[in-house]
C-alpha cells in the first residue's frame, strides 16, 4: 500500500526546483498545491513578502479524532544543483530504481520526506481519518539559506500555529540506527580583512612596515588559543549549561573514532581528546570558531619575496541555544577594538539562531517511542540531541513556540547536496509506517 | 669622451640574455668576452661547473702602476624576463634614448655598470694607464639566484684573488644622493605546510577535528609575536653588535616618512614607532620574518563551510652578518618540534647568507671620497651600512675575504625588474667618471 503514489512521486522529482538557478519554481509549486488537494488537504499559497512561495497546507482531524491537536510537517520543494553531472550514473532529474534504491537531485533532501508524509496521510484517510490537525509549511529556498522564510512565519505565525514540528530531513547514521534530531546549531559566519598599504611591497621593506597577513594571524589567535579554546570576552554568554539528560543523550550516540579519522585521513588526534568533553558531545553541544579559509600575498610555487598589501580570512562560528549572531558579532568586534586590531574589517554574511528541544520534551519521547514501535531492534533509535549542521529551525521555534524533531527517510550514504543522491525504497515505506504511527499517537 | 663606446653599449643592450628563459647565453658570453679583449683585457671563460658561463676578465697595472693592489669587478651579464610587455613604452631589446634616458631592459641592472667600468679602463689606457690590477667577475645566474656562482668562487678563489670589489650595481636615491652600500642582508625562504586530512571536510566537524589554518596561525604566531618580535631561541645568535659608526651611518641615511606612507598607501604607522630602532637601522641592520603568503580553505567570495585539509604559508627572513640560512633553518625547526609542531612541515627553498664591510673600512671611505670628488655638492654621497635587499656578495666575503662596496649608474625610478628599465645618461657619464677617479685612486 505504501507505494501506490510512486507514479507521482517520480513527477515530483521531475520537477527541475533548484532554487539557486530559479529553475521550474512556478511548475513546481503548482504541482505540489495539486499533491495535497489530492490527498484531501487544503492549499494556501503565499508570495506576499517576496521570494519564492511559501506552501500551506492543512488537514483537518476527523470527527473522531482530536481537533485540539496539531502537528506541522515542514518541508522544502527546492533542491540543489545537480552538477558535477559527469558523477551522476543517471538523470538527476529522472527518477531510477537500480536494486531497489530510488536516485533523483533532491530525493533524500527532502522530496521523499514529503511523499512519506502524504502516503501516510493517505493511509490515514483510507482507515479511519487522521487523529489530529496537520499542517504543512513548504518553502522554496531553503537551499539557498531560507533568506525570507522569518517573514513568512512571523507574520503568518497563527496560520502555522501547531503543538509541535517534524523537521523536513533525518537519516538513518553510518550503523544503521534511525535517527531522531532534537536541534540543530546555529550559526555566524564572518568575513575578517585588514589591508595595511595600496600595494604588495618588496618584502625587504618588512623591516619597518607592517604586514596584513601578521596583523590577520594575531588577531585571529588572540580570539582562539592554541588549545583550541575561544578567549573572546562575552562569546559564550548566555548558554544554559546542559542537562543530565542531554549528555546522556551524547553519551549514548554512537561514535567510532576509528572509522571517522579514516573516513577523512586524518593525520591527528581529535580535538576532544585530553579534555572533558567527549566527541559526541562537542559535535552536539559545544559552539565552534573555524578559520574556512585565508589568503595573503604569494601562494604559488617557489619564490616571491613579498610583502602583502592585504589578508582575508574566512570565520565560521556554530552557535549553540543562548547565543545569538548578533551577540557574536558584536563580541568579536568588541574583541578586536580591544586588542588593537581595530582596523581589520569584520562582516556578518550569514546568520542563524541555533535551536534545540530539550532531549527530556514529551514529544521528542514521542517520536521516539513511536519510532521504536516501527523500526524495533533492526534500526535501534538514538536521539541526536543537536546535528553539528545548521537550518533555519530557530525561527520555528522564536516564532511557534513548539517542540521539534527532524527524522526522515534518508541514509548514511544518500548524498544529500551530491551526485548519485537516492533513498532506499524500504528506508522510505518504513518512514511512511513511521508518519502514520505518529499521527495516530499525537491525537491521544 | 666618455660616451664614445655607445654602439657597443647598444649592442650589449640588444643581447636577450634572460637567465630564467635561458635565451642568448652563449651569444651574450662571446659578446662580453669581446668587449673585454677590445678593452685590451685577458678573457677566461669558466664554464666546468655547471650552469651559465663564469666570464673572468684580466687588466694589469701599467708599469708606472700598483701591480700589488688589485680591484675586483663583479657584474651579471644576464637580465630579468621582460614582461609585462605590454607596460613597455619602447621595446625592451631595442635600446632608445628619450630626453636624456636611456631605456632598455636590464640597462641599470646591470648593463650600464659594467659599461662604465670598461669605459673608464678605455679612458685610463689612453690617459697614461691603469694605476691597479683590475678584475672582472661576470656571472650569468644572478636573476636566477646565483645557484652556481659559489662553487666558482671557491674552485677559483685564487683566480679571483684581490684587494676590494665594487659591487654590480648602485642607484642614486630619491634624494638624489649618490649611494655607497656597504653590505646586503642574507635570506632564509620557507614553505610552511600542515595537513590534518585527505579531504575538506563540512566545517561542522571541526567541533573535533583540528584545522590545519588554525596549526599554522599558532605556529606562525609562536614565533613572532603581536609586538613584532621574533621570539625564536637561537634566531638572532652570532649577531655582533653595532658599532657606533654604524648606527651613525644609519642616522645619517635620509627617511623621509611621510614620502614612504605615500609611495606605498600605508595604512598604519612603521612597526618601528616607539621603539629604539629608527627606520634607517631597521633597514640596514635588523632581520626580518615577514609572511610572504598564506593559504587556506576556500578564499572565494561568500560563504562555503569548510574545514580546510590543509594550509600553507611562506615566510621570508633577512639576514643580518651573523646569522646564516642553515642555523635559522635549525632554529625555526627546533622551535616548532618544541612547541607541538612537529607537523608543520618547513623547507628552506632560498639561502643566502648576510654580508656587510664595516663603514669603517678604508675602502669604503676611499670609494666615498673619490664619488665626493666627482659628484660634489650637488648629489650628496650617502653611505648604505648594508641594503635591505640580498644578494650573493657573502660568497664574495667568504672565499675572497675582501671589503665590498656597491656603486652603479641607477637613480630611484630605474625600475630594475620593471617596465621601462633604464638608465640617465648623464648618471652614467658621471658614474664613468667615478670609476675613473676610484681607479686612479685605488692603484696610490
């Protein structure tokens, strides 16, 4: 039964939605309109505050069921870009089942969460109505950094009104264990440059005139100290500490030290290592401050004896609940005007809140237990407290005020944002099992 | 009369002799052997160690002359490449005088020089003959970094054998002093690389895993900290200390500040304000470590949320008399291993040593007061206690033991290395006539 809506599902991925090349976006939200009439819902499309349409959905619980409850799925119709196409063994926008597992650009993240979402929706209508309210937010730029998605649900916050959220992705980890995500960190992400002359100079000239690339190094390692501790006053403020619960919930995810440094060849130890602070835990818990990138002067082969005229560097800080962008910024300004680097030039070019549900939220238990109820002792559930990655989960939460769980249908290797990306068929009929059994739970 | 070997000087001039495209070397060795043997010079061409030839040129003190006193010549017959060619005005190999200039590519470096050192023989063997020994050593190599030049030096210390060496270029500044250098700092250039994996990783690991930019800013900035100082154990040993008459050679150097700030856009003060160290001294006495360039991650423009695998940077150091490449190359390894940067891979990929003859050298003062005498009031003869660039003058100090003083026929824009390279003729004609006197003088 699971499966009767392949024929449109495989449309769905048809649909050419990559919102950074403005590709099909009109197409695309029409014909998702005409997915959830089909499944019995209704469709509001919105488009008042720019940007592309933000899809609204509802369905109403039965007579028999809890009206007083409400849950919001969200969901994105964009996707990414499919290039590199050359590393696509089939179209990225024709959808192929090759030994059961289903490639298409956009597949995991998250058309099949989607389709999953409306299957079950289905299900539900065939035998005996939904339990409870659904409703449905879809945007069409979360690819691109969700830049109007705030408006949207801030102005429309009682539109959206839910007791809680199912987050739009979720994948099975590496050991095969079904993942429920309780939050994700947030993020500020800072482009620093300090220009000391108009331009390069014979480096012999070092002798008495100052050099960007220096002044960018010990600006940048007075802000994070060679024990990869963050120094920067205020930078930390406002971070609850963690619960019991919460680093029990990091204690009891997996982690195989060994597979992650091959996976990568890593050539040291990790960070964590010596400290308190387990890996687990870090990736989940702890903010972070990344030098991504840093360019000064002559950084070709052999020889140039220069002194530069400027330096760049590019710094990503994951922010954790408590922190704000904002905050950040302000305290790493502060930070440079008071260690004498007033001159290097700092810009916020990306910014979003982090937002965790507490691992202890009734719903999180929810999604847990019914999850446990469908996948048993094949896939054992783990809790991830907070994914190391970063959406736009905060303003759900500054808005709605409501718990939320991101898990889905994808798996270790589903390339969400690469070539050959896919969903195994199963992972996909087990998540629409998964979707049913926690609508019919959250109208008790 | 002093002009009367200019279509030789052209045709030298015409002679494509680009060491790093290896274009016209032998054309050029038999064009300088020429001129020397028309000069009425003995020729030997060096050429059994590898590399371009090594031309040594022989004249001997007339009988009324000092046949115990021998003045050694150093000089390149090669040129820098002569792109951009687009920035040429005329073209490069084709010599042409425009009001007074002469412009040529590798005119002032260093063509002109050793033009004026044959002219000034050719004047003296009709004015009654040589009072010295006089020597030629022209290498091929120079722009190249003289890889060679040591081995001949050495294997022909005794060929080379004499008293002083006048230096293959010099250049009015732009004060329009006539400059006398008296040394050049050496150099030590590294790479600095570190890798901490095989594959960039998605920026939200590096909650465990290190990041190679980070390494390398703390292992730059534990050697040279925000105060500008070099804090390498074993950096400065062997320095000596300044004589009075050097630091009063250096307070005798004009600086004019503001005209620096304003050549360059300086954005900041010297890193020599508020200390005890004036810019001249710096320049002429102070080692380096300047940051050539640093790379890292993704440089490119917004954001891409990487954990770079790898960084690299390269770090020039000047030298100073004391101090050699191979024990700062120890140093700087000795100092990482020491401080956990074991892993920072560094190679020293340039190599010359520092050479400075004392101010106090009679030769010095002979060759200040023979250019006194013929540039008088109107161009001031400075003393340069040592350039702040390099060049390979300690091979010289080293297997010839001998004080070296530099003179040639530049002024400030000769642009050696540039577009549009060229000479004054009138600076020429003078610095004729310099070596001229020198020469008279030398031989008493």
């Amino acid at each position: 039964m699971a499966h009767k809506r392949m024929a449109e599902f495989e449309d769905y991925l048809r649909m050419e939605s990559v919102s950074t090349e403005n590709r099909q976006i009109p197409e695309t939200v029409a014909y998702v309109k005409g997915l959830i009439e089909r499944t019995g819902g209704e469709v509001q499309v919105l488009d008042d505050l720019g940007g592309n349409p933000v899809i609204y959905g509802y369905f109403k619980a039965s007579p028999q069921g809890n009206s007083e409850r409400t849950l919001l799925f969200y969901n994105h119709y964009d996707v990414q870009p499919s290039d590199p196409l050359e590393e696509w063994r089939t179209e990225p926008f024709e959808p192929t089942v090759v030994d059961g597992v289903l490639y298409a650009r956009g597949v995991s993240d998250n058309k099949a969460n989607f389709m999953a979402r409306l299957n079950a929706l289905s299900l539900l209508n065939e035998s005996g109505g939904l339990s409870c309210n659904v409703k449905f937010l879809l945007e069409g730029e979360e690819e691109i950094g969700s830049p109007n998605l705030g408006k949207y649900i801030e102005k429309y916050a009682d539109l959206f009104k839910a007791d809680a959220c199912i987050w739009e992705a979720g994948s099975k980890d590496k050991y095969e264990n079904y993942v429920v995500s309780a939050g994700m960190k947030g993020i500020a992400y800072f482009d620093l440059e300090v220009d000391t002359a108009n331009i390069d100079i014979h480096s012999s000239m070092a002798a008495i005139i100052d050099n960007p690339a220096w002044r960018l190094i010990h600006a940048l390692e007075s802000m994070k100290n060679s024990k990869n501790e963050i120094v920067v006053d205020g930078f930390y403020d406002g971070i609850p500490p963690l619960s019991d619960k919460d680093k029990a919930a990091a204690a009891a995810q997996p982690f195989d030290a060994k597979q992650v440094a091959e996976q990568y060849g890593l050539t040291g130890k990790f960070i964590t290592e010596g400290t308190a602070v387990s890996p687990t835990e870090a990736l989940a818990f702890y903010p972070t401050m990344t030098v991504c990138g840093f360019s000064s002067g002559y950084t070709g082969p052999g020889i140039k004896t220069v002194l530069p005229r400027s330096a760049k560097a590019k710094l990503d800080c994951r922010l954790v609940p408590g922190q704000s962008p904002e905050n950040v910024h302000e305290s790493l300004r502060r930070h440079l005007d008071a260690h004498g680097y007033e001159d290097v030039r700092l810009t916020m070019i990306a910014a979003e809140g982090a937002q965790r549900t507490s691992v202890e939220d009734p719903f999180i238990e929810m999604v847990v237990q019914t999850a446990q109820a469908v996948y048993g002792d094949k896939n054992p559930v783990v809790v991830s407290p907070s994914m190391a990655g970063t959406g736009p989960s905060e303003l759900f939460e500054k808005y709605l005020k409501l718990p939320i769980a991101g898990v889905g249908a994808g798996w270790a290797h589903s390339g969400a944002h690469a070539p050959n990306e896919n969903v195994r068929l199963n992972d996909y009929y087990e998540n629409i099992a998964h979707m049913v059994h926690l609508m019919e739970v959250f109208g008790r």
